[in-house]
C-alpha cells in the first residue's frame, strides 16, 4: 500500500517546465539565426530570470526545493551508493545532476549577455567589456553549449533507467507535484517540513528575478544620462 504525498511545489514545477521549453526554444532560434536571432537573445534574458528565481527559491521555497534539503553532501552520496539513504525528492545524485545543470546555464546565460555573432546581434551588457574580450566569452557561450546538450543527454538517460528499471516514474510527480512512497517513508519526511510554497516568498521572488532581468537588459541605462563624447561636450568657438 502507498500513500500520495505532495513534494514539489506550483512555483518549483512552473520553473521546470517553463525552462524546459524555454531551452528548447533557444536552441532552434540559435540554429536557425537570421530574424530569429533577437528571439535567441530575449530567450536568453528570460533563462536568466527563471535562474534567478530558481536559486532565491533554492532558500525560500517549500522543503523539497530548498538547497539544504538536497545537497548532494559526501554522507549523503555515501550513503545513496551503500543502498541505505532514504529520501522523496532529488537523491543524491540526482542533486548533482541539478546542480549542474544550473552551473551550466548560469555559464550559458551569463556569457550570452556580452556575446556577438559579428553581424547584427550584440549582448545586452556588450558594451561593458571589449570586443575581443567578447569574442572570447562568445567562444565559452558556443563551448558550454556541448556540456549543457551532454548533460541533458545524461538527464534523459537518467529518467529512463528509472521508468524502465527502477519503475519509478519522475515526471508525473513533476507535472502533479504529488509521489507515490509507503506511508512509513511519508511520515519520516514529513516531520518539520515546510508544504506551502507562500504568497509573499513567491512575489518577492518574481520581483527580485524580473529587476535583475530589466537590469541587465537596459532598465538602468534609462535612468542613467547618456555620456556625451568629447566632441559633442566641446563648446564651439565663437565667432566673434
């Protein structure tokens, strides 16, 4: 007999999904290019927000979104490869896979904002550095593309080798929020857990997130004056 137990959180399982799509989006933008690349690069901004969202919500979230409830410590990998962790949410390595990923879109995402493809497309933040400095950061937004496409390959992997092996399903839980588990295991995690995600947590998240978005895209710029060149500050001589 199982009990259905809710693990993820609406907020924690609209960040999943909406990256996924979001990433698959900026991949056929980024190959198809043309008039689809201002597309990539507002894609782009949007993947910073939902990062931003997800590592504030890392500490603020429900239990098993918060950091401290997955982080894949050495007792906790030690203790998942000897057979005897016990757990409902992200195992150890599972976590690590997690982690990952997010390394490698923060990586992916912050080199595009000073990246340029030579022709038309410029970063949001390319004139805060070189151009040289910005060819090589758009060589490591190309490069952390492959670890991103191999990691995700492991992801899929992963998800399959539960389902078939393990017959654990792990992406109904995601889109319900709602797993399966025996009623031993459910009452052992549920002491001192946190279940509501809360109003507040989550609009100061999006706040946050969104300010950082705005930022980086030219929000600032527009309360700042423009800096005017030595030409255009130069008072003309006069004529008499």
């Amino acid at each position: 007999m199982k009990v259905s137990i809710h693990i993820w959180d609406l907020p924690h399982r609209l960040f999943h999904w909406l990256l996924v799509v979001s990433v698959i989006a900026a991949y056929i933008t980024a190959k198809i290019g043309g008039a689809l690349t201002d597309w990539h690069g507002r894609l782009g901004l949007f993947i910073l927000g939902l990062l931003v969202f997800r590592i504030i919500w890392g500490f603020v979230g429900s239990t098993h979104s918060r950091f401290v409830t997955f982080f894949p410590t050495y007792s906790r990998l030690s203790a998942y490869f000897k057979g005897t962790w016990k757990g409902i949410g992200h195992n150890p390595l599972g976590a690590l896979s997690v982690i990952a990923l997010l390394t490698v879109l923060a990586v992916q995402v912050g080199t595009g904002l000073f990246a340029n493809d030579d022709i038309a497309f410029e970063g949001p933040l390319f004139n805060q550095v070189d151009k040289s400095f910005s060819d090589k950061l758009t060589g490591w937004h190309n490069i952390s593309f492959n670890f991103l496409l191999a990691l995700l390959g492991l992801h899929m992997a992963a998800l399959l080798y539960h389902r078939l092996v393990k017959k654990h399903n792990l992406v109904v839980p995601m889109l319900t929020g709602k797993k399966q588990i025996s009623p031993e295991l459910a009452e052992a995690v549920t002491i001192n857990s946190v279940n509501g995600f809360g109003a507040v947590r989550l609009i100061l998240s999006l706040i946050i997130s969104s300010t950082v978005v705005w930022s980086v895209s030219g929000g600032i710029a527009q309360f700042t004056p423009a800096q005017q060149s030595p030409q255009q500050t130069a008072q003309a001589p006069s004529s008499f």
